[in-house]
C-alpha cells in the first residue's frame, strides 16, 4: 500500500516495507515502483524500505515546466526531510542513480551510503553506447511501448498525458544532467557503481565515474544490460546489501586505496 506526501515540489506518491536503517530505492526514467520488484522482498529483510515515485512517474503527477534532475533531486531531498527525518541509504537505478548522486553532493547530512546501478553524469550525447537511440524514441513508437503502459495504468494526469512526459523526459536525456568529474569529488558518501557489461552507459563513462568519486567501488556484472536488477536480481541484491552493512574497505593487495605516502591516518591516494 501507498500514499501520498505533501512536497513542495509535488504531491508525491510513496510506498514502504520492513523495518529497520531507512533505504530509499530510486527507480530509473519511466519507471514505476514495480520495477523494483526483484529486490523489495530482499531489501526489506533488512532495512525500512521508501520507494517514492518522482515527478510526472507513477502515480506522482507531472508539474508545469520541463522537467531536470536537479528537480527531481530537491523533490527527493525534501521526501527524506519530511519522511525519513534523517540521513538515508540510497539506491538508484539509472535515472534515479543521476538523482542519488545530486542528492550526495547536495545535502551529504542526509545520505548514509549510496549504490549507483546504470547511472551517467553526462548528457547521452557523451555517455550513451548508441547516442542515435534517442532521435528513434516517439512517444507512441514500439521502444516506449511498456513504458506507456505503466504510465497509462497509474498516472493521475491520465494516459492522454503520455505524450508531454515522453518528450519532457527524451528532452532531458538530451541536455542532462551536466556533472563534472570535479562536482563528483564532493560526493562524500560511501558509493558502488554497478553496471552490466552490455549497458547503454559506456563502460568509459561508468569508469570516468567510478574513478571520479573518493573511494567508490566498481562492480561490472558480467552477461548483464542496463536492465541487470531485472536480469541477475540475486547478485544484484547482494552488492547493494554487502556495500550498505560495510564499515570499510580493506583488501590485501591495495592499489588505488593504498595509503598515501606518509599518511599517518592511511589516508587513500
């Protein structure tokens, strides 16, 4: 069961399950909670899990304008001020790893540890294995078609609404978001990038934001796509619940985490 919570962004649609450190999972662009499927049983084993549906997603309405990360981001900042009234794990998913990563940089107060799955920090243009998909995209065409039909089941602005987001959100693939690698550094929660070795991010751009980020780890999932949560789900859910329980890293033959050089505290290089 659901409800909705007053934002000053949006009225914004929310479900939750299991008890336990607050985990907000953050689905990717067109998405609805159910995509979460695969791994909401095994997340709420162990934490209280929040699944909020952003703006013009579920059935969380669209508002006037087009629509930016940085909005969503600030939308989901506010629903862990208002609803978790403290720091939060997050977990998202391909745009909702874009939000996740805003919202580390952002407000680093309210964000515990944070697993990115898919996720870029650059337009598509610069990130994308086949940029071109994007000019293919029509809101009534076959590559929407599920993704019309989530939206059309659940959408309080109704199906005849598809086609305003379907151009807002191919809009924002085109021109967003527009992190740099320096704006990344500033992420100072523990993160995981996951990816899927067949993902429409390029492992180049994945790479670019593993190294980019102080600490992070990488994990490549071989015989996966963008889809990998759907695809391998018990993998997948056991990186995000080892990188959530983890106090540190500590391996045996460091390299990039080694200490510094006369580094007292074994500060990472």
């Amino acid at each position: 069961m659901g409800d909705y919570v007053d934002l000053p962004g949006v009225r914004t649609w929310y479900e939750s399950d299991g008890s336990g450190e607050p985990l907000v999972l953050l689905h990717g662009g067109f998405c609805t909670n159910d995509t979460w499927g695969a791994q909401r049983a095994d997340l709420a084993a162990a934490y209280q899990v929040l699944l909020p549906e952003r703006r013009a997603h579920g059935h969380t309405p669209d508002v006037a304008g087009p629509l930016s990360y940085r909005d969503m981001a600030e939308d989901m900042v506010a629903f862990v001020e208002r609803v978790v009234e403290g720091p939060a794990h997050l977990v998202g998913w391909s745009d909702g790893g874009v939000v996740a990563l805003l919202m580390a940089i952002a407000r680093p107060d309210l964000v515990r540890r944070v697993v990115a799955i898919g996720a870029n920090f650059r337009p598509s243009s610069e990130c994308f294995v086949e940029p071109a998909m994007l000019d293919a995209m029509t809101p009534e065409g076959p590559g929407l078609a599920l993704f019309r039909e989530m939206y059309e089941a659940v959408s309080p602005d109704g199906p005849g609404h598809w086609p305003v987001v379907a151009a807002k959100m191919i809009e924002m693939w085109r021109t967003q978001p527009t992190l740099t690698t320096e704006d990344l550094m500033r992420v100072e929660a523990p993160l995981l990038v996951v990816v899927g070795d067949d993902d429409m991010m390029t492992l180049e751009h994945t790479t670019a934001l593993y190294r980019a980020v102080p600490g992070a780890q990488l994990a490549v999932v071989p015989g996966a796509s963008h889809l990998v949560p759907l695809e391998k789900p018990a993998l997948v859910d056991r990186l995000i619940l080892d990188h959530l329980a983890q106090d540190e890293v500590d391996t045996m033959m460091p390299v990039r985490r080694a200490p510094a050089a006369g580094a007292p505290d074994g500060g990472a290089t």
